[in-house]
C-alpha cells in the first residue's frame, strides 16, 4: 500500500488518490503537493494532508479523496507520500515513489502533446513495457481496460480495492501512472468477470464503489447530468478536453445487458446514449474528438457477442449518428479501442456500419494491446486464429506474451487556419524506433467512406523462431521411440513402447517444470521458452536413447566371455565327446540371441589344457 494516484487532470485542477498504511505502524506520514520537485520547502507546498494509519475513518478504507483547484495551466506539479521533516526543507519519500503531472494548456487554446494508450496488463504485471512508455513522456495515459484480472465478483469493497493495491505494487506500473495524466475505464476482468455485462447489481454497485474510491477521475457523465445524485454507484463514463481535443470515455459494462436470441442487448444506458449523442453533436468545437471504447468496434454481428457485435442496434445507431453529424461536418473523429490482444488499425474502410452514402461514416479506428498478456484468445486460438476486421493489424502472436502499447502525437500549429495532424505509432517490447511495429499520419479530415467488403487479418500463432523449435523438437521427440523399436525389435515392441512412453512422460514433466517455474518467478510461461526447454530435453533425451542402445548392441553383439557351467570348466584335450557337449552348452546359452548365424563358437586348448569359449 501506501501509493498516491492523480487523474482528472484539467489546466486548473486534479484530483488525488491516497492509499494509507495496512496497518498501524505508529509512523507519521503526510501526502504533499507542490510545483517544487523539492517536496520539503514548506512555502511552496499547495496541500499537505496526514495519511497516518489513524488518519483514516471506516469509510474512507483507507483510501483519502482529495481535489486541487486553482493550479496554473502547463505547469508541472509533484506529489509523494512523506515522512515527517527532521531536516529543514528536506523530506524523505515513503518508497520513493514521487509522481508528478503537467496541467494542460486552457480548453480551446492548441497545444501540442503525446497520449500514450493500451489494455490488457496482467494483474501487478513487473514488465518493462511500462517505463518503456514513461521514456516517451507522454502527457496523459489512457488505459482502456483490463487493469487487472482478478475477476472479483463481489461484495466486499476492500477487495475490489485490494486489486488496485496489487497494480500499484508493481514499481513499473507505478511509475507510469504516477508521472502521467491518468485516466482509465474497465472492461470485463477487472468490472466483475470475464464478458461479465451489468445484470450483476449488487456487485456492480460495489464496483463502481471502489473506482470511484480507488480511481482520481474526470467528471462523470451522469453526475453533469444530473440524471445520477450517487458518484460511488453512477456509472464511470466521462469526458474532458486538453487543448482543443475533446476526448470521450464510454462505459460500456456497468450499463450494458447481452443480447440474446430474443433480445437484441443494450450496450449501455438511454441516458448514456443521449449524453454521448451530446458530445459528438459539439465537436465542431474541436480540432479532434477521440472516443474511447473498452470494447472492440469492428467485431462480426453475433448474438451474445462481448464486442459491438453483440449489440447490432447499438452500433448501427450510433454509427448513423456519426455520419449524420461528424461525417456531415468536421469529419474529425478518432476512435480507440481495447480488449482484443493486439494493435491494430483501421482507416475506417472497416468502421462504417450506418449503411447510408450521403455522407462519410467510416473513422479512424486505433486498437491498442496488450501492455502484457497473450495474443487474442491465447493457446485456444493457436491453430484455429480469428479472423479481425481491420486494414492494418493483427499485431501480436497468440502463444506468446505480447507487450505491446500505442501512441497518438497531436501535431497543432498555433496558426488555426493550419489543419492539425496525428501521429500513430505502435511499439512492441520497447520505445526506441527499432521497436516500432506500426506508424501512421492523419492531417486535416480523417474521416472517410466505408467499404461493403471490410478488410481482415489473422493473428500470427507462434514467432518464427518459436514455430522452428518446436518442430525441431516435435522430430527428435519421435527419433528416440525409432530408435527403440528397431533395436528391440518388433517381438519387443511393447517393451519398446514402455521405453518411449517413460521418455515423453519425462519430456512433460521438464516442460510442466518450466512452466511452473515461469508462473513462479515470471510473469507467465512464455511459448518461445518453453519450445526452447523442449528442444533441449529433447536432444538430451535422444543422448540418453544413443548411449543405452549402444550398451544394448554392445552387450549382445559385442566381444564377450560366456560363463560355461562348472562341471565343463576342468575338460581337456581334444575328445571330440567334450566338443560335441561344450558346442550343446554354448548353444543353449545362445538361445535369447536372435542372430545366432553371425557367433561362431572356437574351441581351443591352452596351455594348462583348458576348455576357453569365445564368442
């Protein structure tokens, strides 16, 4: 615990998270804001709040909500969690974890600044791909669901609490958030369950609880409205403006019920649908509206769907409204997406489901995952990938762990007269050019018509390097159990099936090993090590099948005394009776041999008159 968070970020204001002791350990502590990176000098300090253990109340859970106004616009602010002062002007930080945040220019005066996004992060995922993003500095980050997969359907407020509390253990992820504008709405692992939609009340109520305890967030939806009086249970769709882009943040679980073979499902509520209506009929006002949806746009028309598929109505009808109005107009709508495992792009030749061509209908549509997690669908799609709607994309491999995010740099020159510009970028596994998978410009009107034959892609199942271990692995596997036959022969074929049996059973337990091993002390168990481990097993495996067939065909065809039975051991001369019963003895101890032809039996006396067999 003991973590601070800033979100609803405007040119003047920000609202604060602050997550207090699990216990009481008798330390003061204080959480400080100040636009001095030097948190100490008192004189500078806009707010200085104690957070001790027993600075909280019952119904706080040990979470203050805390708001600043009054705060200048493209000013950068600090805040951190501190111990009390010993030395003047000096503080020590709890953790180290001091975040920070730059106030945007006023609505309606152009800037320029970089939104980093994605979804999907494994729960307290420790990747990397997180500081990669915070090397980028960009100004706000947007994360469009699955924060987390603890699936909790529940009633208890602390856990869905104690969820953030394992986000926010991660120094990566704590990091990132804490030094951006962040703003996040959940999909369906961290609203309640997989494909989960709001039927659910009473856990749903207590979801929306712990955001808004947990999450800093923009003014809700609901609540401007005035169709809501209850933040802790109104639903979490919000909108805000930096600049002169306005960006618009759906909720599509809390509201929504799945269609059925009877019901044609809500994606989200009446209200929800008029208060978005609202927002899009103003983006005249507006160099660019980007739309936020947790949930994927370009999914096929399917009954019970958990993408817009799902909900034919729904998106047909919004889609009619955004021709009607955007497409009539400014033309300047951008829409993100999330869930599916993958970055993607769509230039809105697969977007346009309004089935009117009076006016454009088709957006620009950016899919951004997974900061860490596998391909869509993981190892049940890896030789059977799904097909996705986009021009662009399918960026990620579904047997292995993707970590991947997107970036949208909003390009606004200070002269109005000049169209502004977007620059799309996609990253995989860093931040540096090389680690660029995708990258695009939009200037001007970005929207367009749609197509009637909608462009798709298929996910990739395995890296090359993956596929080509795996099957090298999958040969040498079966190379042993050859082997094995052939040498035992097909009179011992069972025997010989036991052998190779016992060798695959010990090839599944290295690699269950691994796995666990990967689970343990990794994030997850990625394919391209666990191809690896097999292919080494493997090869270790036909060394040990060599060596034991070569004692085998050693033992039985090779050079060897034969042991002669005592009352023989003492015969002597040259009778041809002592021959003729040695050559008897000698066969039957030939008699498990198959190939008795090649042994030829000498005998010959030697200098103390004894009988020597050899073979």
């Amino acid at each position: 615990r003991n973590w601070a968070l800033a979100g609803g970020v405007t040119s003047t204001s920000a609202e604060f998270r602050v997550r207090g002791p699990q216990s009481d350990d008798n330390l003061r502590r204080e959480f400080v804001v100040s636009p001095n990176s030097n948190l100490g000098i008192k004189k500078d300090q806009i707010l200085n709040v104690p957070v001790s253990y027993t600075d909280f109340s019952n119904e706080e859970h040990f979470v203050k909500k805390l708001r600043l106004d009054s705060l200048e616009p493209l000013t950068t602010y600090y805040y951190a969690i501190t111990w009390p002062q010993v030395v003047p002007n000096s503080v020590t930080v709890v953790d180290d974890n001091i975040g920070s945040f730059k106030t945007p220019a006023p609505e309606g005066s152009r800037m320029n600044f970089t939104v980093a996004l994605g979804s999907c992060s494994l729960t307290g995922s420790r990747s990397q791909i997180f500081q990669s993003i915070l090397e980028l500095e960009p100004q706000l980050f947007i994360n469009l669901g699955d924060f987390h997969y603890e699936d909790l359907v529940t009633l208890d407020v602390n856990e869905r609490l104690e969820a953030y509390d394992k986000v926010m253990g991660s120094s990566s992820q704590r990091s990132l958030y804490m030094r951006t504008i962040f703003s996040y709405i959940w999909d369906d692992h961290d609203w309640l369950a997989n494909n989960d939609d709001g039927s659910n009340i009473d856990a749903g109520n207590v979801a929306k609880q712990g955001y808004s305890l947990g999450i800093p967030h923009y003014n809700l939806g609901p609540i401007e409205t005035q169709t809501s009086t209850d933040e802790g249970t109104a639903a979490k769709y919000q909108a805000f403006t930096i600049g002169t882009v306005r960006f618009i943040i759906l909720d599509l679980r809390s509201e929504s019920r799945k269609s059925t073979a009877s019901y044609g499902g809500k994606v989200y509520s009446d209200e929800q649908k008029e208060w978005l209506f609202s927002e899009l009929s103003q983006a005249d006002n507006y160099d660019y509206v980007v739309l936020a949806s947790s949930r994927p746009w370009t999914s096929p028309d399917k009954i019970g769907s958990d993408g817009w598929g799902g909900f034919v109505s729904d998106r047909d009808e919004l889609s009619s409204f955004i021709a009607s109005t955007i497409g009539a107009g400014p033309k300047n709508l951008f829409v993100i997406s999330g869930d599916n495992h993958m970055v993607a792009f769509d230039d809105g030749s697969s977007t346009d489901y309004s089935g009117q061509s009076e006016f454009p209908g088709g957006f620009p549509l950016l899919h951004s995952g997974p900061l860490s997690n596998y391909g869509p669908g993981g190892a049940k799609n890896i030789f059977k990938p799904r097909e996705h709607r986009f021009t662009e994309g399918c960026m990620a491999v579904s047997s292995e762990l993707n970590y991947q995010f997107s970036t949208i740099e909003f390009d606004l020159p200070q002269d109005t007269a000049e169209s502004g510009c977007l620059r799309i970028k996609g990253y995989k596994e860093g931040s540096s050019s090389d680690n660029i998978i995708f990258e695009k410009e939009l200037c001007g009107e970005i929207m367009r018509d749609g197509s009637a034959e909608q462009d798709t892609c298929k996910m990739k199942s395995f890296t090359a390097p993956t596929a080509a271990m795996l099957l090298v692995a999958l040969i040498l596997t079966m190379v042993p159990g050859m082997l094995i036959l052939y040498f035992l022969g097909r009179n011992r074929w069972v025997l010989a099936l036991i052998y190779f049996g016992i060798g695959i059973l010990f090839y599944g337990i290295t690699i269950a090993a691994s796995v666990v091993g990967a689970l343990c002390f990794g994030e997850r168990a990625k394919a391209l090590d666990v191809s690896a481990v097999l292919l080494c097993q493997t090869a270790i495996g036909l060394a040990f099948v060599y060596i034991a067939i070569r004692r085998y065909c050693s033992s039985q065809y090779g050079k060897k005394d034969i042991a002669v039975p005592e009352k023989i051991a003492a015969v002597s001369g040259e009778d041809d009776s002592a021959k003729e019963s040695v050559f008897a003895l000698a066969n039957d101890g030939f008699k498990n041999l198959e190939e008795k032809k090649q042994t030829e039996i000498e005998v010959q006396p030697n200098e103390s008159e004894e009988i020597e067999v050899i073979l």
